[in-house]
C-alpha cells in the first residue's frame, strides 16, 4: 500500500516493482541502469513487453497526472535502497539519479512511450525528485573517494547525459556533511529505506565523531610541542576555521563556568527549578538563555533579544503558571522556543527570529542556545534535526557563498551533536587544554 494515499497498488505497479526487485538481487547495477533507460526513459523495445505493457497502463491510469510522481519515486527507491547498503553499488544511485537528466533517445513511436516520456519529464520538477537529488548527494562523495569514474563501467546512455547547469556551488551539494538530515531529506519513507538511511547515517557519524577527535588531539598535541605554533598537521574536517573550530570546541564540550561544562549547568538548571511554579521556572529559564549572549553581545541582548524572549516565554502556557514544572510542561516550552528561535517544520519560510540571531551573533552561540534548550529535554533531538532539515532544504539551491551562516549553523550543530550524542561516546575534554 501507498503511503500518500489510502489506495492499494494496481497489479500492474505491483508488476514492475517486483520486476526491480528481482532485477537488483540477479544483475550488475550497470545492467539494471540500461534496463531502467529503455524502460522509463525511452519506453520502447524492453526486452519484456509485458512489464513495459504494465508500465504503459500504469502511465494511462486516471490518476497518473498527480499521483505517477510517487510510483516513479519507488521504483527508483527500490534500487536505492539495495544500493545505498552495499559501498560498491552506492556510486551507481548517482547514476541513476543522473539518468533523469537524460535525453530520450527514441521519441515519437506510440502514444503510450509519449505518454510515458511526458511523465518522466513532469518528475523532474516535484518535491520527489528533488529528495533523490538530495539522495544522489550523499552517496557522490562515494564516488570521488573510493574509484574512478574510468572504473565504473558507466552505462552506455550516461555518456548522452543533458546537462541543464552545474549547481556546484549549492548548499544541497553539502548535504552528505550532515547525516542528521539524512532522515528528513533523502526522501524514503519505507522500512527498507529508513533502514538503508539509518545505516549509512551511523557510519558517517562514527567517521565523524572519529575524525573531529582526531583534529582536537592534533591541536593539542601541537600546541603541547610548539606553542609558538597554532597550526594543525592534520586538515581541518569541518568547513570552520580553525579558531571556529576551537570556540566550538570549548563552548559545547569545555568548561565555560568555572568547573562546569553546558551539560553540567543544563543539568543544576533542571535540578534547580524541577517542581517550582511554571511562573519561576520561566523566569529562570530566561537567565539561562539569555546569560552567554548578553556577556559576548549585550548590547544586541539588551536591546533586543532579552526582552523578546521573555514576552516569548511569558506569554507560553499562562494557566500553567501556578503549576509545577513537569515533564509535559518543560517538552511543549522547549518545543515552542524551537518554534519561536528556528523555524516551524511546517512554515519553513517563515523564520526570522533565527535570521535575527544569525546578523547579530555568531553561529556558535546560536547552536550553543539551541543545546542549551536540548540539554533540558533530550528527547527533542529529532525536533531540532527535523527543523534543521527544514531550512536546508528551503536554501538547498542557494549559492553557498550567499548563505554562509547557514553552513557555518550546521557545521556548529554536527560538532555539537557528535559531542552530546555520539554514537561513538568520545571524549571530546581535551579542549580543556587549548
């Protein structure tokens, strides 16, 4: 079944989906692109009319107009998912993403195949399309790292490839950077997608995580050996400056208030305050938020970001006031700050509270907030991500260049997270000694 609609699927979709998935287990992905070719791109001569028959009568039904767009999608995603959980086949979910870039090769010959082409060409410009896009990005640096595109055997229509323009530049090009999007970006909603996604977002974390551990350790070593000397022998992993790198460092990991570190002051604040008035608690909390932007920017938090928080927070939940905080109480504030600070997932256009924060502090304080509201309810990792997710891709086709605070927003977020919630549970203290 469908999960966009409540219909069952046409024994024709059936047909080709299981025609895909018997395709994937008994040939080369370099095989399975050419059948892929004749049978959507072209739609003419498949070595199996009947699937290509099936395929035609799915492309006439009534709905096909609105609702082709997500069969297409899982038929694509039927190879996707096989691919992306073997390093050998990734490369060629680039390749099959590229063929919708391609030229029909033979046009005209029957209603039917126009029929089909016209589809394919219309998938090009939905949200769907766009997800595989996204997909394609983070398996391209697959590519580039373990072979050479000379070694791939590329299909013989991938030679033919229409370019439309290279949008190198994108902030969608960095996606593979950030497997906390993955969930929310790369478009597969079944079990064996999630799955495939969950896999590959665990050992790009644990890359990571091992790499910026890495760089710490280089840093600290050198300093150790020539204090004269700031540079690291080992290249930076994060698109920051080293020194960006650094503040990052010591704000989400260091120890930023005597002997505490953000974690440990999340956890006083909640020891603090649990079971006070709702009233107090958001009293507190607006201290809390408001203590390291108003020591490195007072002037901004004075005159602007103090006092619209606390409207924010005064005006949340007042028939609670009285109450004690509790659980449900502390998640619907932390989730509504998020709302307020980042962006509503549902009004990604919508968020200039963030924007705000962006032109008058820095991306590490912004992130360094965004924990401290984390730090107090964990459970909301996902939310955080999900909006995150959000914002890029209502930027993913900007010019990085133009978008800056962006990238350095969610360079800031993974180190904060690799910290915080690692898979690999590293120790990231060192940064004590910097």
């Amino acid at each position: 079944m469908h999960s966009y609609h409540s219909r069952q699927d046409t024994w024709e979709e059936s047909i080709v989906y299981d025609h895909l998935r018997d395709l994937r287990q008994v040939e080369s992905p370099e095989q399975v692109l050419d059948r892929f070719v004749t049978l959507f791109i072209d739609g003419v001569d498949y070595p199996d009319p009947s699937i290509l028959a099936a395929l035609h009568t799915v492309a006439a039904m009534r709905w096909a107009q609105t609702e082709f767009r997500f069969f297409l999608n899982r038929c694509c995603h039927i190879l996707t998912n096989y691919w992306g959980t073997y390093p050998a086949c990734q490369p060629w979910i680039v390749e099959l993403v590229d063929l919708f870039e391609c030229t029909p090769l033979r046009t005209g010959y029957s209603q039917e195949s126009r029929r089909l082409q016209q589809l394919v060409q219309q998938f090009r410009e939905t949200e769907q399309y766009k997800a595989l896009r996204r997909l394609r990005e983070t398996f391209s640096p697959t590519r580039q790292e373990t072979a050479d595109t000379s070694d791939l055997g590329r299909s013989k229509v991938t030679a033919n490839k229409h370019q439309l323009g290279s949008d190198h530049a994108t902030v969608r090009k960095l996606v593979h950077r950030y497997p906390f999007l993955y969930p929310y970006c790369l478009g597969s909603d079944d079990t064996e997608g999630r799955q495939m996604i969950n896999q590959v977002r665990l050992e790009r974390e644990q890359k990571i995580e091992t790499d910026l551990s890495r760089y710490l350790t280089s840093l600290v070593r050198q300093q150790a050996a020539r204090p004269s000397s700031s540079a690291s022998s080992m290249s930076n992993p994060t698109l920051l400056s080293q020194e960006q790198f650094i503040m990052a460092a010591k704000q989400f990991a260091g120890k930023i208030d005597g002997p505490y570190t953000c974690k440990d002051l999340a956890r006083q604040f909640l020891k603090a305050n649990w079971g006070n008035s709702y009233l107090d608690f958001k009293h507190e909390l607006h201290q809390y938020l408001t203590r390291e932007i108003g020591r490195s920017f007072p002037r901004y938090n004075k005159s602007s970001f103090s006092p619209a928080l606390w409207q924010l927070l005064r005006n949340m939940q007042p028939q609670n006031d009285d109450q004690p905080l509790q659980a449900s109480l502390l998640g619907r504030t932390c989730n509504q700050l998020m709302d307020t600070l980042l962006v509503n997932p549902q009004l990604s256009t919508e968020h200039m509270r963030f924007i705000d924060l962006t032109e008058n502090t820095s991306a590490t304080h912004i992130i360094d907030l965004l924990l401290k509201i984390l730090l107090l309810c964990q459970q909301l990792q996902s939310n955080l991500e999900r909006r995150f997710a959000a914002l890029f891709k209502h930027y993913e086709l900007f010019v990085r260049d133009g978008i800056d605070w962006l990238v350095q927003s969610l360079e800031n977020l993974q180190i904060a997270l690799s910290i915080h919630f690692g898979v690999s549970k590293l120790d990231f203290s060192l940064v004590n000694q910097l």
